[in-house]
C-alpha cells in the first residue's frame, strides 16, 4: 500500500517497490539481532556492549558491532561515549527506536507463542540461523 511521501522527497512510499528506502529500513527492522537489541535495549535501558553481548547468545561480536552501527546510522540508537579511563560505551533507544519496539515486541511475542503450534505441523523448518 502506497503512503504519500509527507516532506516531499519521494513521490510516494511503497515498501514492494524495489526503489523505495522503505525497504532497507524494513530490511534493518525484520534482521533478528536488530530486533533483539531493539527489545532488550527497551527492556533495560541503556547498556554496554558486553551486557548486550552476553543478553544475546549466538552473537558474535562483529555481528553485534555491525548491527549496532546500522541501528545507530538509522538513528534508532544512540551511542554515547563516557570520558572515563577506561572509555565506557552505552547504547540507548532513541525515540524513534522506542516507538518501534512497539510493534517489534508483538513480533517476539508472536513468535514465542505460535513456534510450538508451527514446529507441530512441521518440525523439519526448525533450523536456527
């Protein structure tokens, strides 16, 4: 379904048309650890790096910083570097980030309620990525 673009930068705004930035925003959005970090970040409010690492097993580590860095570009999460010694990094939903944990936290909570009713029909689909 095609929105008008609200400050005139495109002609309109169609997430199924392969020109549209919608797509890699919902590209960004429907990636799992974006998803993820995006919950925990409005579960726990800020946290560092390593708290978000160890909250999300199966990350590794460029994983985490590469999708935080797209996060942080979508202006979705900010970043705010401490001057201390060591250096202390927290990263924070922006209010655009917490306007769509909203919508992400449903997804989650769609998944966890409905993967056994799935894995019933067919197990074999089950194959963690």
């Amino acid at each position: 379904m095609a929105r008008p673009c609200p400050n005139g930068r495109h002609d309109h705004h169609d997430v199924y048309s392969a020109t549209c930035p919608c797509r890699a925003l919902l590209d960004l959005l429907a990636n799992k650890w974006s998803a993820l970090i995006i919950g925990l970040l409005d579960d726990h409010g800020p946290m560092r790096f390593t708290a978000v690492q160890t909250a999300l097993p199966g990350v590794g580590a460029k994983m985490l910083t590469q999708t935080l860095r797209r996060l942080e570009a979508a202006s979705l999460v900010t970043r705010t570097i401490y001057a201390e010694v060591p250096p202390r990094v927290e990263y924070e939903l922006t209010d655009l980030g917490v306007d769509v944990s909203g919508p992400l936290g449903a997804l989650r909570a769609w998944a966890e309620d409905n993967v056994d009713r799935i894995e019933a029909l067919d197990g074999n689909w089950l194959q963690p990525t």
